[in-house]
C-alpha cells in the first residue's frame, strides 16, 4: 500500500484494505505539514452532525493544544480531473483552545461536552456527496473530520456509508491506553486487546483516531471517485440514516454498500430487505457484511450516538446475525474469514453478462483481487428467495492456520426483479480507483453491474 493515512493500528497488519486512501490533495498549502496523533492532541476535531442536507449547518468541535489559531479547509470528495476533491469553502483564523479531557465510562470514550469551535452553514447550492474538513494549525499539523452532505431527491443509486462500522473501529483516543472501539482496546500497560475485551458500547461524539480519518473510509472514496467519473446517477446517506427510516429506496433503483459493513442494526436490515422485495437493487462491494447485531441509543448530542454491540457479554443470546437469521439470506453468501494475504479472484461463469468486455475467460486469475476478508456460500444455510442465481468467482485461499479456503463472488435476482451483488473481497472497491490496485476487469464488470441496475425497466 502507499502511505496509509488513518488510525489503523488494529487492522493494517491483517486487512491491507481496511485502512483508508492516502489524501494529498487535502494538503492546503505548499508548507510542510505534519499527521496529528492522540497522544500530543495537536488539533483533532469531530462533528455532533455528520450528515446534513443543505440549508443545515456543521458543527465542529475542535481542540488544539497548546491553544493557537488555526483554519478549516472543507474538500468535497469526487473524481475532479483525477484531483480526487474540490476545495469548497474556508474559515476564517479561528482561536484554538484546549477541550476537556474525554470522559470515559465502561470504555466508552465521548467528547461531547467539547465547546462548540466554528459552525459551517451549508449553501443550499452544494451537492450531495462526502466532505472533508481540513483542521490545520500554521506550524502545519493537520487532521480531517469527515461529513456527508445529503438530501431527499431521487438518484439512480444511493451510496450507503457505513457510519455504524466506522464508530464501531474507531479507537480513539489511540493513546495506548484509553481508546477502544467494538474491535479492539488499549489496557492501561499499552497492549492492544481483543474483541473479547473490547468495548461493548461506543459513542460518536469524539474524533476518529489517527489524522482523523475512519480506517475503512477509503473504500468510499474509492467507489465515489471512479462512479463520479464515469457519471453516475449518485445519492448519499448514512447507515444511521437506513436504521432511522430516512431512506426511501422507492427513489432509487439500488443501493451501493461500498465496504466493509459488519455493524448492522435490525432496522438497517429490515429496511435492505424491505427495499429488495420492493425491487431496489442491493450492491455489496466488500466482504464481512452484516456479521454483528447493534443497537443505538441516542447521546446528549442527538439521536443514534451510542453504538451498543454485546459480542461476548450478552445475556444468554449471541450478537452474531448468523444465529438469528444468517447473513445468506439477505447476501446470497456470508462470511467466510480473514485472508492473510491476497490472491487471485478466480473468474467463474465467465460468459455471465457481468464479466462481458472484461475480456476474462473462464478460470482466469485476477492477481490480488481477494484479500482482507473473504465470503463464500455456505450450503446447509438457506438462500434467499431467487428467480435466478449465479456464483461469479471461486478463488481458493489458505487462512492463518494453513487450511484450504476459497472466496466466492455472488448474484441474484430476487422475485421483485431486484439484484443482489456480492463481491464476497475486500479488495473489490479498490480495484475501482485506487492507485496502485485498480484493475480494468473489476471496473468493467461493476459498469456492467450499474448499468444493468440503472437501466429503465
């Protein structure tokens, strides 16, 4: 990979794909500038509002320390000429101060008694899409709080942000001592502990670890850059906003799940399958989705703040959606593990219209295209109910114990007339716009896949 911008520490060595794309082009100024950490807490900010539609405003919560001035540069996310962001608005010097220490409680870490540092109306004429606010102090530290700017109107696809996950791995403050997310945590001698021992609820309200960045947001930006470039009919929303019912998937012929989503509440998935029956396409671009029943609670700060997942603390029942109702029958497969390192994804039923002008033949290796995580069907589960179906890909892999593995790629068509694609890899948004891991075949097929779902009926 080249150069990781994100507080990774749990995942880099396990998933080359879960840490987010490295950003350049949110550099605001020719003078060196310096990646922030959690331990000097030289500026990090978060927002109370990450999703607003326009005419709403952005409220930042920053602390820079020692106390000095500092700016915010706001960045919308795109293709842009390849620039891959477009500047949009700047704030004016704004004084920094020193917040509060973050409180913590069971583990759960919440800045949101922070003073509010600067309010971002947002001009009705923005478009929806993801931001980035650019925190940066004259002596160059830099940091990033992201946010999405959404609205109502009707769009072809609908991106889904996996806001829930994001928390849920976020482990800030990454101190070596405090930080826990659903995944992992600090004890107080500095060793990162396992899930048995991670937090069992999490809270929105504090910054992402790292420069500020969600470790799995690169895939987003994958998917936004390379769909914006090819012209895409595109929406945004929150996974937050799929659990409170802000979504009508009657707008929208699909939604687009960019990455890596292990997090879901009931209401997300009964709002994907309400949305299937309805004849909304479904589009699953990584692996591990739907693996942990959550619930929400709200924070002083609004609604859905607190993110709750008891994985091995329950009382009696497991968090795992497997045991109540498997992940197959919403995916068309499930979850298989982790892929210590990449493989090739082998081409299956490769006269399907998916892989047509991708020039794959059957059995052709795509060098690197499984890796992170890895789905496949699972037989003795059910499927979901299916017109027609198909398995795209079957790649085999070794996992950490050195058993014989393999990963499958798969799609269905529902009795609604809705697809359901699963890539059932990591390594799948990547392929589409990420230096270095794109991959010709993989940009085809998705068009492909878009095409068939954007298509008038």
């Amino acid at each position: 990979m080249d150069g990781w911008e994100s507080g990774a520490l749990a995942h880099a060595a396990t998933d080359p794909f879960r840490a987010a794309a490295p950003l350049p082009w949110l550099r605001t100024s020719a003078a060196p500038w310096y990646a922030v950490d959690d331990v000097r807490r030289s500026v990090r900010g978060f927002t109370s509002r990450p999703a607003v539609a326009p005419g709403e405003a952005v409220d930042l919560h920053v602390t820079v320390e020692p106390p000095r001035p500092f700016t915010v540069t706001v960045h919308r996310i795109g293709h842009y000429a390849g620039h891959g962001a477009a500047k949009v608005a700047e704030s004016p010097p704004l004084a920094g101060l020193v917040q509060p220490p973050p409180l913590v409680a069971d583990r759960a870490v919440s800045c949101h008694h922070w003073w509010l540092s600067w309010r971002l109306p947002v001009p009705a004429h923005w478009p929806t899409g993801a931001y980035v606010a650019v925190l940066a102090t004259d002596d160059g530290d830099r940091a990033h709080v992201p946010f999405t700017v959404r609205d109502a109107a009707p769009a072809d696809l609908l991106l889904v942000l996996p806001d829930l996950t994001w928390q849920a791995h976020n482990l800030y403050p990454e101190d070596g001592r405090t930080g826990a997310g659903l995944h992992r945590a600090w004890d107080e001698h500095g060793r990162l502990l396992g899930e048995e021992d991670a937090a069992v609820t999490v809270c929105a309200d504090r910054p992402y670890a790292g420069t500020g960045l969600p470790p799995d947001i690169g895939h987003a930006y994958d998917v936004i850059r390379w769909a914006e470039r090819h012209g895409y009919d595109l929406g945004y929303a929150h996974a937050t906003d799929l659990h409170a019912g802000r979504v009508d998937p009657a707008r929208h012929r699909g939604l687009v799940f960019p990455g890596p989503a292990p997090y879901w509440s009931a209401p997300m998935r009964r709002a994907a399958e309400a949305a299937r029956d309805g004849g909304t396409s479904l589009v699953f671009l990584g692996a591990d989705t739907l693996h942990w029943q959550v619930e929400t609670a709200p924070s002083p700060t609004g609604p859905d703040r607190l993110l709750t997942c008891r994985k091995y603390r329950g009382a009696g029942r497991s968090a795992r959606w497997r045991d109540v109702v498997p992940e197959q029958q919403l995916l068309g497969i499930q979850y298989a593990g982790r892929v210590p390192a990449p493989v090739p994804l082998v081409v299956r039923n490769a006269w399907h219209w998916l892989w047509e002008g991708t020039g794959a033949a059957e059995g052709e290796e795509l060098p690197g295209l499984v890796a992170g995580a890895a789905d496949r069907y699972h037989p003795r589960t059910a499927l979901p109910a299916h017109t027609e179906r198909v398995l795209l890909a079957h790649s085999p892999y070794r996992d950490a114990k050195g058993a014989r593995r393999h990963q499958e790629t798969s799609l269905y068509r529902a009795p609604s007339g809705a697809l359901v694609f699963a890539s059932g890899t990591s390594a799948w948004a990547p392929a589409l716009d990420r230096r270095g891991h794109a991959d010709a075949r993989v940009q085809r097929a998705t068009a492909n896949l878009f095409d068939h779902i954007c298509k008038p009926a």
